[in-house]
C-alpha cells in the first residue's frame, strides 16, 4: 500500500480517490446491504466529506513544508527568518521625476549620469536616477526614474515633494556645468510598503552563516548592504577563517589566529565589493556611501584585532560589435533595444569574476523574434579603473580591447562584467534580408 503522510520521500498527500474508497469500506463495514450508487443520499455525503478531507491533507502538506526554508511561503517564512534573526527586507520607492535645465548655454551638453541624487525638503529623502540624463537648450527637460536609497515606506512621498538635486551631490559633479537644474515629481513615488519576495528571501536565508567568525559570515554581512552586488574575500594566512584545521594548533599566549607575527601589528583581509553604480561609493551629502556601510557592517562581524581593507570592485565595460541579419518587414530599431535589454539583463546578473561568454552574447541576439543571423560578432572590454587596489591575476588594458569571433571575455577575480544599452556598447549594423 502506497505510505500517506510524512515519509522518507517528503509529504505524501492522500487523494479525493482513496478517501472516498476508505468511506465505502467503512459504511460497507457499518451497514448491510448499503446503496452506494450515484444516486445514493449516502454517497453523496461521503463524497462531500472526502473532498473537506481532500482539503484538510492539502493544509497539512502545506504546514509541513512550512517547517523548511527551502519550500516555506509567505508568512511562514517570515517566521523561520525571524527564528534566526533576519527579516524580510524591505522594497524601495519607486517612481519618476523631471529634470530641467535652467538658462543653458546654446550648443553645450548637460550629462547627469545615473546615480544623480535627488532630495526632498525637510524632513530629507534622498532618491538616486537610474538612467543618465542628457540636456541642452534645445532639450531643456526629461523624464527619469528614480529609486530612494533608503527602502521602507518613508520612500513613498506625494507629488511635488521632491525639490532639487542635492547641493553636495551638485557641488562636487556638477559645479563644472555653470547651470542650475530644478527638479520635481509630477507623479507620487510608491513601492515603499513592500517587500522584497519570497525567492530572494530565502536564498538569503539559506546562505546565513551560522558561525559570526569566518569569512562566510563577514561576506554575508557586506552582501547584507542594500547596493551591494556581489563580494570576495582576500585571506591568504586564514585570520578571518577559524574554521582552517590548524587553527586548534595554536598556542594563544605566543601566537593569535593563523599568522605569526609581532605581538600588537594588526591583521588586515581584503574585501574586494561590487555594486550598484546607482549608489555612490562614499558618502555624499545625506546618502551613506557603500564604502561605509559595507565597513561598519564588517566590523560587526570581524573578529577582534583583525581590519578589513574595504576595496571597489573594477567594474568593467563590455560593449558588442556585430552585423545582424533581419527579416523583411522587422523593426530594426526595435530589435536592437530589445537586445539591448536582454544583454544588459544577462550580463548583469554575473558575479565577479563571471566571464562574459561568446555563446550567451549570441542567443541574445538570435533568440529575438525576425532575427535571422548575427555574424562577425566581436565583445569588447573597456579598461579597468586605474589605481584600484586588488589581488590575483587581474588582466589589465590601457585600451578598448576587442575579442576575436568566438572568444569569451576574461573576467579577474576582483571585476564585474557590465552593459549599459546606451553609446556605443552597442555597435550593430542591421542587414534586412
């Protein structure tokens, strides 16, 4: 007989079926000469009452995998992160403002790259552009998305409150324009009030590090900080790491952690940090850089006498050459943003170190709809930033370099591969065939 319930292979729910034969068997046994037939007022009893049953074994499927991180739901997931002291976190505020560029100069430029903080009145509230903006005086104004900084419904503000760039932020990017820029939302900003969901939830719950003294731990507290994509951990001599086999070797009195060294010289690890480029990387005006946070929130997981070396990832620029071949009739201008998007998407979703594939470039390309062939498809790396601190084998250029057909880009271990679908990332002639 097929085992019902919680068994070795998980729960095992009981179907409408076997419950309505078990009924039978059970009036059978109860009464003589019973009528089960379909017109039968008992059977329809017992039909109605295995499906209330059918109903109660799949509530108690769902309140057994709700024991589990790796297939609770909801609020039962909530209540396994509250038991190990990390909640759900919270969504920012979303929404779009105008930016207008007052008195401009006839034929000069105005670049206000994504990342451009933007702020209300008092009490401040601080957004960030997701896109760069671009004006003159023939283009005085546009439309941009922003995003708050900090999540949490204290982001949802009405319409009109958000008042102008941040003077820090203005005074330190901007001043060189010699223009004045004036800012509003037409529209409320929403999105506060939610949550982040259930799958990023919980693989942040199944990567929690149990133990606050090893590297796991302290990776997991950068990785905790809104903005930060992705982290790697430089420590050769194992100061951070407690868990090497030889740390219960040592003798405390003479020597500390897994290095020798002269008593009183602090131990210094390297913690190489990728993020969003929407947050900048120090602090400016009322928005906390990611160098800070990241630091304070090491520090409260590092182990004593131990410092960690807060570094900026090398955010490398990768763009595309290529000839695509179109259908008669396509859109080409609309399949070449809808290339855009999906390359941004896929590269961004590598972590440092992550290559930038050939293969996957061109199933980018060849997956849109009327794209007949891509040839002569060429990815490019811009340089990496100079005078960055790093460790590793870290390919270097002074110049765009450009890969041959079929060869995949090369990350090193401290970069992360980026694509922004706008200026000349994206050099594609379009043949229509």
């Amino acid at each position: 007989m097929t085992d019902f319930g919680v068994t070795p292979a998980g729960f095992v729910v009981k179907p409408v079926d076997v419950l309505l034969s078990e009924s039978f068997d059970r009036a059978r046994a109860v009464f003589t000469d019973v009528d089960l037939t379909s017109t039968s007022a008992l059977r329809k009893i017992l039909e109605t009452t295995a499906a209330e049953d059918g109903e109660l074994w799949k509530r108690l499927e769902d309140l057994y995998y709700a024991n589990f991180m790796s297939t609770a739901v909801g609020a039962a997931l909530d209540q396994l992160g509250e038991d190990v002291g990390l909640p759900r976190a919270a969504s920012p505020s979303t929404g779009t403002v105008r930016i207008t560029v007052t008195d401009p100069v006839a034929g000069q430029q105005y670049v206000l790259p994504a990342g451009t903080i933007v702020v209300t009145g008092d009490p401040v509230r601080a957004y960030g552009t997701t896109a760069p903006v671009t004006l003159d005086s023939s283009t005085r104004f546009a439309d941009v998305a922003v995003m708050a900084f900090a999540p949490g419904p204290a982001g949802d503000v009405d319409a009109g409150v958000i008042a102008g760039i941040d003077p820090a932020y203005h005074a330190e990017f901007l001043a060189d324009t010699g223009a004045a820029f004036t800012v509003t939302n037409r529209a409320a900003t929403s999105g506060g009030s939610g949550t982040e969901s259930d799958a990023s939830y919980r693989g942040r719950l199944l990567g929690l590090a149990r133990n606050l003294w090893t590297a796991d731990a302290v990776a997991q507290a950068a990785l905790g900080v809104s903005g930060v994509l992705d982290v790697v951990l430089s420590d050769p001599l194992g100061g951070v790491d407690v868990s090497q086999s030889y740390f219960d070797l040592f003798n405390f009195d003479q020597r500390a952690f897994s290095s020798e060294r002269r008593a009183g010289e602090p131990y210094f690890f390297s913690v190489v940090v990728a993020h969003d480029f929407v947050r900048p990387w120090r602090t400016i005006g009322p928005v906390p850089g990611i160098f800070e946070q990241v630091t304070a929130a090491v520090d409260a997981a590092r182990p004593i006498g131990i410092h960690a070396n807060v570094v900026e990832a090398d955010h490398i620029e990768i763009g595309v050459r290529a000839t695509v071949v179109i259908e008669s009739g396509s859109d080409g201008t609309a399949l070449l943003a809808a290339i855009g998007r999906r390359l941004t998407t896929d590269i961004g979703a590598l972590r440092l170190g992550g290559d930038v594939l050939y293969s996957q470039v061109v199933r980018a390309f060849v997956e849109q709809p009327g794209v007949l062939d891509v040839q002569g498809l060429h990815l490019r790396r811009a340089p990496a930033a100079f005078g960055r601190i790093t460790f590793g084998d870290v390919p270097m250029q002074d110049v765009i370099a450009e890969a041959a057909v079929g060869e995949n880009l090369t990350m090193g271990p401290t970069e992360l591969a980026t694509f922004a679908a706008g200026g000349d990332s994206l050099d594609v002639t379009v043949v229509v065939r």
